[in-house]
C-alpha cells in the first residue's frame, strides 16, 4: 500500500470513530426547579430580587445553556414578549431581576424559567 493510501485510510477510520462517538456525548435538556420565589412569596413592583433553581443534577453539557425567564398569572404566560430576564447562563443558579410593572397586584403570578423547555415557579405574589 502507498503511504498516501495508508494516510487516507487512517483518516477514514479517525474520521469514522469520531462520527460514531458522537452520540456518546451526553447531550440533556437541563430546566432545573426554580428554589426562589415560592408559594407564600411576596414582591412588591420595582423591587430587587434573586431568582434561584437548582444545580443539582446538572449534566455535563447543556443543550441549551441560555435561560429565559416570563411571567405568568392565573396559569398562562403573560410576558413571552417582554422576559423578566433573558440570555443569562443556567449554570449560574440565580439571576437578580427587577419585580415588573403589572397591570394589577395579584397572588397568582408565577415565574417560567426556559431553557429548552420551561419550569414553573408555584404561584406567588405582586403587590404595587
Ligand atoms: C443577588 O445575589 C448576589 C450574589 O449573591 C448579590 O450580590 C446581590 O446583592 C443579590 N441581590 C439581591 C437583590 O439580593
Ligand atoms: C397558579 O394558579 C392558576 C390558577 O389561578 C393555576 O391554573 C396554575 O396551575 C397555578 N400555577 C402553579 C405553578 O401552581
Ligand atoms: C447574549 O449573550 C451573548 C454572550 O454574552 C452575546 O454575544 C449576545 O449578543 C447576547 N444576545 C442578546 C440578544 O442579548
């Protein structure tokens, strides 16, 4: 065999482990449980606070890292436009935001944290 063809097939089979290890890297939808705010939690509009969700189980690569946080109340998302916070890390476990401008107060409103899926905080409330 000429060296050329040997270097061709050892690229061949490089190329071809590469390709079939691929699927081995652990790839995971990782939307952890949001810590903070929870049931009995109250804001007011304009104030400061930690949104926080677990890092337990986080996998070893995140499909998608980007987080995205929306209101919600009575159940249905109401802020998919206008996120209480976006293009933060996952990984980072917390993200300060400010307690938006709501039309009215209420005590269900609920926070959906998105990565590739989304998870809720329980009801919780905002007062003006
Ligand atoms: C949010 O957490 C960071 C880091 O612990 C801290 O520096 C910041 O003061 C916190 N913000 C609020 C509103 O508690
Ligand atoms: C919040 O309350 C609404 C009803 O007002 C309910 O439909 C929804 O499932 C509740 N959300 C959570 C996360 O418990
Ligand atoms: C999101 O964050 C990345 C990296 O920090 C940045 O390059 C990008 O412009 C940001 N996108 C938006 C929409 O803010």
């Amino acid at each position: 065999m000429s060296p050329f063809m040997t270097y061709f097939l050892f690229l061949f089979f490089a190329l071809a482990a590469v390709v079939s290890a691929a699927p081995l890297i652990p790839r995971d939808d990782f939307v952890p449980p949001i810590l903070y705010p929870q049931a009995g939690t109250v804001w007011t509009v304009g104030q400061k606070h930690n949104v926080t969700w677990s890092l337990n189980n986080v996998p070893s690569q995140i499909t998608n890292p980007n987080g995205k946080l929306v209101l919600a109340k009575g159940g249905y998302l109401i802020g998919l436009d206008k996120p209480i916070a976006q293009n933060f890390s996952i990984a980072l476990g917390r993200i300060e935001i400010t307690v938006p401008d709501v039309q009215e107060p209420g005590n269900d409103y609920a926070l959906v944290l998105f990565g590739n899926s989304g998870n809720s905080s329980p009801n919780f409330t905002i007062n003006k």
